[in-house]
C-alpha cells in the first residue's frame, strides 16, 4: 500500500511540476512583452479626410486639446490609449469623454508609420499616416 502511495505521489509532483512548467512558458510568452515606450509614436499623423492630430511623449493633441495616454498592447498589436476618446464625427476629429474608450492602434510595434482612429458615422477605422 505504501508504494502505491509513493508511486502516486510522484505520478502528481510529475504532472504538476510540468504543468507548472508549461503555464510559465504561456505566460510569458504572451504576457511578458511590456508594452513598448510611448517614444515610439511621438510625431504627427494625418489623414485625407479628417486633419491631423500630433503625438508627443505624453500627449494626443487635437485642435489644441491635449489628452494625456499611455501605450497598451493586446494580441492585435500595439495601442495608443488616450484617457479620453478621441474619434471621428462628421468627418472631424473629436475628443469625447462621454463615449466609449477607444484605443488607436499602431500598425508596427517598432517604428510605427500609421494609427487608426475609429470613426462613429461610419463604423470604420481610418487610417492617419505619420509624416
């Protein structure tokens, strides 16, 4: 009896030691990166149909507002993410406090040439590039 325990006991250590092995590789596999500095997407961004909006190490500026962010990321790429929403109306950037907070994602996590910025009318993103 005594050494089916012990086989038992060393059967679960065993499955356990991997399974905690393998967890900590998921983990950091996919949640270990840091979200890139926010160095990245300093610059100005413009779009054909709805001005441009300019970044610097701390701030969205819209029409002379600006928005403090930080820099996210998820399994879709690397976002910016300003504390108050900015987005498109009427074919014009806007900050909204009132709407839902949305992201503007980046197109490259190195060396970023463009954002997307989600416009209300149309339910599209539209894409500013970087100049």
């Amino acid at each position: 009896m005594d050494n089916g325990f012990n086989y038992l006991r060393k059967k679960a250590l065993m499955y356990f030691g991997g399974g905690s092995v393998v967890l900590l590789l998921i983990v950091v596999t996919f949640f270990g990166r840091e979200p890139p500095t926010s160095s990245i997407a300093v610059g100005t961004y413009a779009s054909e149909c709805c001005g441009s909006l300019r970044l610097d190490e701390n701030s969205v500026f819209v029409d002379g507002l600006a928005v403090p962010y930080t820099m996210g990321q998820s399994n879709q790429g690397v976002h910016v993410v300003p504390a108050e929403t900015i987005l498109i109306r009427n074919g014009k950037l806007t900050v909204s406090p009132n709407d839902h907070l949305r992201t503007l994602p980046l197109n490259d996590r190195e060396e970023p040439s463009s954002l997307q910025v989600f416009d209300i009318d149309t339910h599209e993103l539209v894409e500013f590039v970087r100049r």
